[in-house]
C-alpha cells in the first residue's frame, strides 16, 4: 500500500478529530453508521459505534469512480 506513506502523516490528527468529533461537519454519512471524510485525494471511510464509543476505520481509499462502490462489501 504505497499511499499509506502519504496519509500515514494526516492519520493522528484525524483520529484525535474523529475522537473529540466522531461526525464532523466535513463527513458525510454513507449509510447508516458509516461515514467518510476526505483526506487530500483520499477517503477515509469509518463507522462508529455509539453504543460502545468507538470509531473504526474500515478502509482508506484513492479517490476514484470505485471508491464507494464496494464500500458495501466491508460490511
């Protein structure tokens, strides 16, 4: 996964983001539980778990015309 070294710095951040803020304004609700946010030219698609007070990152993608299109099949 070569875009990791280009993410892996944003990363931290996001997460003490997502931690304090779990749907911030800049997400968008996919379905349900499941967001995404935007990170440069990638997609970072997480779920939260409000019963547990958990956030998990399920996957982190490229933008492209298949980004979302198998977002379905994490789950």
């Amino acid at each position: 996964m070569r875009y990791l070294k280009e993410i892996i710095p944003e990363l931290g951040p996001l997460c003490d983001e997502l931690a304090a803020t779990p749907r911030p304004v800049d997400s968008t609700q996919i379905d349900g539980d499941i967001f995404r946010i935007r990170v440069g030219q990638y997609r970072v698609i997480y779920r939260i778990d409000d019963e547990v007070r958990a956030i998990f990152i399920e996957s982190i993608r490229r933008r492209s015309e298949n980004t979302y299109r198998r977002i379905r099949d994490l789950f």
